[in-house]
C-alpha cells in the first residue's frame, strides 16, 4: 500500500473533522494537548488501511502497527531532536532490529523509511484563545517540520515520501490577527 495517495489523505482528514465535530458536542473530552494526541491516534485507528498490529515489518518475522506517537527523526546534524506527535509508516519499512539503511540500529532503537504521514498537533485551552504567545509555540512546532525536517529531506532528495496534518484544536474561536495573517500564508501549503 502507498500511503501518500489522496484517499488515505482524505480519510485522515475527515477522522480529524468527526473528532473536531466531537468535541464541540463534548467539551470536556479534551483537557491537554495529550488528550488530543490520544484522541486522534483512537480515530485514525479506525481507518482500515492503517490500523491493527498484525503488519509485517521489515524485519519479516516481527509484525507491528502503522501508527505510532513521538517517532524520533534526525535532525541535519544526525541528532535526534525532531519529534513529530504522530507518525504514519509503512510497517515493511520500519525495523526494531536493524537499519533499514544497513548496519546497527541507531540509539532510538528502530530504523524507518518509505513514505511517512506524520500529524503535528497543538491544542489551546486558554480563555482568550489562541494569543500572539501561544501562536509563538505554534510558530516553533511549524518550523520545527517545515525548517528542520522538510528541509533535510528536501535535501536527500526525500521531501515527496511525507505528508504533513497540521491540527489545532482550541477552546474558542479568539485569536489574534498574526494568526489569522499565518492561515492565510500556510494555505499555500494544503495539498487536500
């Protein structure tokens, strides 16, 4: 299965939109940006192209999931300080046992490669909404992935086998301009 295909994309999407419509109904299902991360990794649980546990590694006698939680990337300077909240990989290129590239697993202890969908999340729980404050952490979590880690795979010629979600789940709708003037420039970005 290819994972960057528009029908999986789709599907993603609306799983994030039920949640969305969800929590509008139920306001207390989300407390933390934890909640939140839990939530999602539940809805695209039930999408079944990525779900189960019964996926056959690259490892061939090892089976494993397809959605996994603060997965750890290389940074350009080979340390591993890029953390995406949620990681979507092809289980035939994930190892727990050795590089998919060759060799020794590095110290994170499992290799992956292939096509990767990671989902970047952010939830505001404060009353005045999402304030130039809070927009500054949700500044630092999108150069985090398109500064760092899609700037290194562009680099290694990569930068077409991951697809970014995004999410921002708030309490209200309040927010100041510089965020509204940061949507309008990261639609550029939307391939959905």
């Amino acid at each position: 299965m290819v994972l960057l295909n528009q029908k999986l994309l789709s599907k993603i999407e609306n799983k994030i939109l039920e949640l969305g419509s969800l929590y509008k109904k139920y306001r207390a299902i989300i407390l933390t940006e934890d909640d939140l991360k839990c939530l999602i990794f539940m809805k695209l649980f039930e999408i079944n192209e990525i779900s189960g546990f019964e996926h056959v590694t690259y490892d061939s006698h090892v089976l494993g999931s397809k959605i996994h939680a603060e997965l750890s990337w290389f940074n350009e300077n080979g340390k591993l300080t890029i953390k995406p909240d949620l990681t979507i990989v092809e289980p035939k290129y994930l190892s727990i046992i050795r590089s998919i590239e060759g060799g020794r697993l590095p110290s994170k202890q499992y290799s992956f490669g292939g096509e990767v969908i990671i989902v970047e999340i952010k939830f505001c729980r404060y009353k005045r909404g999402i304030t130039k404050k809070f927009f500054e952490n949700v500044k630092k979590d999108f150069e985090k992935i398109n500064n760092k880690l899609f700037s290194k795979l562009s680099n290694e010629g990569l930068l077409n086998s991951i697809f970014c979600f995004y999410v921002l789940f708030a309490k209200n709708d309040k927010c100041c301009n510089e965020f509204k003037d940061f949507l309008i420039i990261i639609k550029k970005y939307s391939l959905i």
